[in-house]
C-alpha cells in the first residue's frame, strides 16, 4: 500500500514535471516566433472568420476576402467549414505562410455534429453527467474527422425567462447544475489530451450572463447587481474555467452599462484574475463591431476597448484588423496589448498540436467513417431515451399497449429535419427518425393511422417566416415548399376521423425548430394555436389523447393539463427521436428526465425560477391571492411544474433526510443521507437532490438552493441509501462585499425527488 502511494506520488511529480517542461517548451517556441511576426501578422492572428455560403457551395472562392485575409497573413482561424476537402485546402494555404503558422477550425458543435443529440436543454433533463460527457466526446469525435477542431460549446448561460429562444441551448435555471454540466462537457470535448485527434477546443459561452436579457428579448441588455450575477448565473462560467477550458466566447449583452465584449471586470477581474483562466478569449459573431451601436464609439475606438479589456479575438466584425494597426500608431493600444491576445492564441494552437501536426485530424475518408456511424446513431437513441421528461400520465394511460389501434396526428409527426431542435445543421437531417417511424416499427399486432392534423401557427406569415427565415439569409436558391395549402378545417375534420376510429390519439405538437435559438424570443409561450384547436376537437371526440410534445422551452400547458390524458416532453432529440420517443411511450424505457427549468402558469410570472428571494411579505405558492402579499391577482405564484419533477412508471418512496450531525465546524464535513425504495413494480431511475437553505445571513438568500443531487436505478421492491457528504464550501456564497463565504448560523437541508417533496433537517454551523 506504501509502496503504492510512492509510486503514485512520483507518478504525479513527474507528470507535473513533463507538464512544467512542455510549457517551458511553448514558451520558448512562441517567443522564437513572435519575434519574427510583424505587427499585421500579430494582429491577423486575432481574426476570426466565416462564410456562410461556403456551406451551401463546396468550392472555395479565390475572390473571397477571407481567402485574400488568409494568404496576406490576415486570418487566425476560420468557423462554420464543415467539409474536410476545404479544411485541408484552407490549412494548406495557411502554411505556405511566412511563418507557417497553422489555422483553427471552430464550429458550432452544439448538441451533436452531423449525428444531431437532443438540444441541451433536453440533455440537461437527464440529471446525468455521465452522458453528457459521452454525448460531448463522442460529439468532437465525430466533428474532428473533418478537421473541426474548437467547438462554440459549452453554452452555459443560466435562463429564468422561458421567453428567451436560446433558453433551448443551455442547461436550464440553476447554477449548481449549470455547474456540473459545465465540467461535464468541458471534460467530454477536451478529454485528456487536447493535442490528440478525436478531442477540442472547448469554447464556453456566452460569457457572461447573455440568459439574463431583459424580459426574454434576444441580445437584450442585462441588468443584475454583481452579487446576483456570481450568485445565480456565474458558477456554470466558473466551474468550466476550473475543468480547464480552453477558451470563452464574449456574450453579446451588456453588464453594469458595458458590452460585455469589452467589460474588464468580466473578462480580465473575474475570469483571468479570480479563476485563473489562461487561454484566450473571442468575440460572438460581429459582437465588437456591435460595440459601436451600443453607443461606445467608432469601430477603432470600440476595437481598442474591447482588446484592451481582455478580448482577444475578433468574430466576424474584421475590426481589430482594420484598426489595431494604427491604433498602436497613434499610441492608443501598446505593443504589450498585441502581443499578449496573439500569445494566448498561438498557446492554443500549441496545445491543441498543430505547430507539430497542421493536418492530424484531416486523414482521407476518416470523416466517411465516423459521421453518421452506427455507434453514433446507437448513442442518439441512448441520450434520447434519458432527455424525456414525463409531466402527466393519469390512469397510466402509458406505456401504450402495441397492439393498440394508434392514431398518429399533427404537423409534427412524421417531418424527420423538425427531430433536429436549434443549432443543428446535419446533413443527414432528412434521415432522421420521426414519431410516426418509430411508433410504426415498434408496434406489434397494432394499427397505426396517421395525418397532419394542423398547421402549426394560424399566422400564415408567421409561420413562413419562422420557418423559412433563416434559410432566406443563408441558403437563398433553397426551395421553400408553399404552407397551408391544406384548409385547417379538413386537416383536423381528417384527425377527428382517425381519433374516432382509435384506440388512443398520440398528438404530436409544439415548436419548429426555429421557433427557439438564437433570435426566437417569443412574448406568447403557449401551445401554438391552430394546433391547440386541434387538441380541442380531438378532446371532443373522448378518446384518450396522449401528447407527444417538441419544444425548445418550457411552454405554458394550463389547457393540456387540464384536458389531455398525459404529457410526454420530448423537447427536440434528433436523429434518433422517433424510436426513443417509441422506447418510452411503449414501456420497453421508463422515463427519467426532470425539469430544470420551471413550467409557468402564466407568461406574466416571467422571470419565474425555484430558487427565488422569500421577499419581506411571501405568500404560499398555491394560495390564491390576498392583499399586501407578494403575490398576483390572476394567478397563484407557483409554476405549472416545478424544477426537478419529472414521473416515472414506477414510484419511489423517500425516507426523511437524516445528517451524521446537527453541528458543523467550518473544516468539517456531515452526511445527510435519505433512503429511496422503488415501490412501484417496474425497475425505474430516480433523481435524488439535496437544497439548502441558509436560514439567518448577512443578505438575503434564496428560498433553496440545489447543492447535489444522484441518479440512481432501482429495481422493483430495492432500496437505496443515499448520501451527500456536505462541507463548508457547499453552504458558501457571495456576499455583500463579494467575498465568497459560508456564513456561521443554522441552514436548512433538504433532500427530495423535485424542488417541492422535500424532507427537511437543520445543520448548525459554527
Ligand atoms: C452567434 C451565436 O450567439 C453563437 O452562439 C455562435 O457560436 C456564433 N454566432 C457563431 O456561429
């Protein structure tokens, strides 16, 4: 045993002995370097660019500016390029450069590449680090194959406003999730070894606070105190620079009255000088040049803060190649300020193993193998399965019976590219499985009818725009097939007919994939109307209605409640939607997914989030209103469904949370322990999770705090214990002055299957 912890410990030393050196040798190599750059080609190193068309036309323009910017030395790295032939082709003219220095490939590697995983919102609901990490490694595995090596995710950013679109991209409300979902990522791009071919660069974004825009509206401004801020939202942020991130995207909004592309506290105070992070920083896509429609100055003056305030690279608004120039010139940007942003971008390409192998990941017909391969699309049906969350199940109307007389209805049956959810942009999206697939292959001795039941908004144009929009700017000669062709009085007359010869109606309604993402922000959050129509004519028919929802955000479902026979949210899951959707709709996977974000009654409860303030005049959660509470007339204060909940079809029993001691040092540590038993007659997984509350501070706090949470699997009839080791770091905040601290006094610990059935004991801390 001795012997192995010395063998262990000189493992370590010499590890962190080769660490030292290698760096040393970066070190020396990008000093040797720089010195033979000039100014333009310092700064070139800064650019970042794109060309959506490239996209679309598989041949690389020689007229193209980014082209020119790239043989003049002008160009760092390139984003969006999805094809290995143009990525070879564009590394090969970088390194016929004076100083041979090679490009980075980033992309929008979101939720998958080209086999699309469910949208992060979905994976989130799966409480399960595990595959969020595997969903991450085999991501860059599949991206690498094309050359793509820096990847825009993890996107991070905490969201309490269900109206924000890009709610669908992250990992819902809560910090301390947010957390773990960070590293989890982070470790699942980057693995072990950044400099091996099947890993990436991480870029975690939007940094900072982009979820908190003002009342949902995309790119709105944000307007938190800094103690709200590293409370509520920063942890994610915080917890990736710690797993070693590589690199953070700046987000588009402003903090404290500064872009936070050129916010220092943010991106030099808070992310370099406090949590030690040492790569590089860029911008959102034309976010600096944005700076001047804030208000900040022209593009030289705009450009100059930015870099100064510890961005280092320019996305897409060609500004710091236009202006650093004569801004060093005219002594506005030193000689220091260059070359420290050019240093932690060539430290990049240094790390991830370019200066040693500029083509590594580039190998012919690697890409062919990797994309779209059966263990790709064997992981899709995996992560999809868990990213469920099961809101209503009365009567156990599910798992369906298949031998069941099944009517498949509504405009999301059967339209594979819809599985896809924002930020997916799969060649393969028209070989996705759909509902309708994966219903059909899973039924046996059943009959399955099928139609389109409604259009999805009532709003022709609308509809069009939502659906084409995006298109129209970037893939203009695209076909857009006309809408509405069909009157919605025959399509739901057509899914009235089919419900009344079934046995049960699964309709398949909610959001195309456009109406979430970037740019989707939406004030009316209920269940678009001409397909609520036709739920309300299926209802008629008394058939049992399961609904079968795609949403990239959490809807307000008050009439679905009420009226359908149960909910199955599916978010948006991929290329393997329809049969994961089928694996848990026929029983043979019991859901598990649970909500991390709040469900609203009501548009007007926005911001609505669990882990609120108690105010000075709180009022119960489901009491309906009073006078000179805190409180709304119209609706009571809870959600619809809350953070954490989500059914199974099986039960679980918990037992009262105990913890190993009512006291606490500061250097101590105490369990609480709770014990799950499945009393239901079907193996089910259950998430347990542990919330604190501080219950006397120094400021206010929120009403819980989620501190730690299990997935478990239990047989039926099994029982487990289970236990979160809880010390003084667990129980830390910021407070009033931002010292990070665990206040002495009693807090509350609370352990439970959602935010809401919890059992309580009470922690003293000295
Ligand atoms: C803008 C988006 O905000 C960001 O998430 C994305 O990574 C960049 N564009 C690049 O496409």
């Amino acid at each position: 045993m001795k012997r192995l912890y010395f063998s262990a410990a000189l493992l370590g030393f010499a590890m962190s002995m080769s660490a030292q050196s290698s760096k040393v040798e970066m070190d020396r190599f990008i000093t040797d370097l720089m010195v033979k750059m000039s100014l333009e080609e310092k700064i070139g190193q800064l650019n970042l660019a794109s060309n959506w068309t490239y996209v679309t036309n598989a041949t690389l323009s020689e007229e193209d500016k980014a082209i020119q910017q790239l043989k003049d030395g002008q160009m760092g790295a390139f984003y969006g390029f999805t094809n290995q032939e143009m990525i070879r082709q564009l590394q090969e003219i970088a390194m016929k450069g004076k100083h041979k220095i090679p490009l980075m490939f980033g992309n929008d590697v979101i939720h998958g590449f080209e086999t699309t995983y469910p949208i992060p919102l979905a994976i989130s609901t799966t409480w399960n680090m595990d595959l969020v990490e595997e969903s991450a490694r085999m991501a860059a595995r599949e991206a690498t194959s094309v050359g793509i090596n820096w990847v825009f995710s993890p996107m991070v950013d905490i969201c309490r406003d269900a109206r924000w679109g890009r709610i669908s991209e992250g990992g819902g409300e809560d910090p301390y999730l947010g957390g773990e979902i960070a590293k989890a990522y982070t470790r699942g791009y980057q693995g072990d070894d950044l400099s091996a071919d099947n890993t990436a660069m991480v870029c975690v974004k939007h940094y900072a606070l982009y979820g908190g825009a003002e009342a949902g509206r995309d790119y709105n401004s944000v307007f938190l105190s800094r103690q709200e801020a590293l409370n509520g939202y920063m942890n994610p942020y915080k917890q990736a620079a710690k797993e070693g991130a590589g690199s953070y995207m700046s987000s588009f909004n402003e903090f404290e009255g500064v872009p936070a592309t050129a916010n220092h506290y943010l991106l030099t105070e808070v992310l370099r000088d406090q949590w030690g992070f040492d790569g590089f920083v860029v911008s959102d896509a034309t976010a600096v040049n944005e700076i001047v429609a804030h208000g900040l100055g022209d593009q030289q003056e705009v450009s100059r803060r930015a870099l100064q305030a510890g961005l280092d690279m320019d996305m897409g608004s060609n500004a710091f190649v236009s202006t650093l120039k004569k801004s060093v010139e005219e002594g506005k940007v030193s000689m220091v300020d260059i070359d420290l942003a050019c240093r932690r971008i060539l430290e990049a390409k240094w790390k991830l193993g370019l200066f040693q192998d500029p083509y590594k990941y580039i190998v012919p017909d690697r890409d062919k193998k990797e994309i779209f391969n059966k263990e790709q699309l064997e992981f899709a049906r995996r992560i999809a399965q868990e990213s469920q969350v099961l809101l209503k199940n009365d009567n156990n109307i599910l798992p369906l019976k298949k031998d069941a007389k099944i009517a498949v209805v509504g405009p999301f049956a059967n339209v594979a590219s819809e599985m896809q959810g924002a930020w997916s942009m799969s060649k393969h999206a028209n070989q996705f499985v759909t509902i309708l697939q994966g219903i059909k292959e899973a039924v046996k001795g059943g009959t399955v009818t099928t139609c389109e039941g409604s259009w999805v908004l009532n709003d022709k144009n609308l509809e069009e725009s939502v659906r084409y929009g995006l298109m129209k700017m970037f893939a203009p000669n695209m076909p857009t097939p006309p809408i509405h062709t069909t009157p919605q009085e025959d399509l739901i007359a057509e899914a009235v007919k089919l419900a009344k010869e079934a046995d049960v109606v699964v309709a398949c309604v909610g959001e195309l994939n456009n109406m979430t993402g970037e740019g989707a922000s939406r004030v009316d959050i209920t269940m678009p109307d001409a397909q609520q129509d036709m739920l309300k004519a299926l209802k008629a028919t008394g058939k049992p209605i399961v609904v079968v929802l795609t949403t990239g955000r959490p809807l307000v479902l008050n009439w679905e409640k009420e009226n359908v026979d149960a909910i199955l949210n599916t978010w948006a899951l991929g290329a393997e939607a329809g049969h994961a959707i089928a694996d848990v709709l026929f029983g043979d996977v019991n859901p598990s997914g649970k909500l991390t974000t709040s469900f609203p009654r009501h548009v007007g409860q926005l911001p609505l989030y669990y882990n609120h303030k108690n105010t000075g005049r709180p009022h119960p959660d489901y009491e309906p209103y009073r006078k000179f509470v805190s409180t709304y007339m119209d609706v009571v204060n809870g959600p619809l469904f809350p953070f954490g909940y989500g059914l199974s079809y099986t039960t679980f029993e918990y037992s009262d949370v105990k913890l190993s001691a009512n006291q606490m040092n500061q250097d101590g540590k105490v369990t609480a322990s709770v014990t799950v038993k499945n009393t239901g007659s079907r193996q089910g997984k259950e998430t347990v999770q542990l919330y604190i509350h501080d219950v006397y501070s120094t400021s206010t706090r929120p009403v819980k705090e989620l501190k730690g949470f299990r997935k478990i699997d239990l047989q039926p009839g099994e029982s487990k214990t289970v236990e979160f080791e809880l010390t003084a770091d667990d129980l830390k905040y910021y407070d009033h002055d931002l010292n990070f601290v665990c206040e002495p006094g009693d807090y509350e610990i609370m352990v439970g299957p959602d935010c809401e059935k919890l059992s309580k004991a009470v922690l003293n801390v000295k």
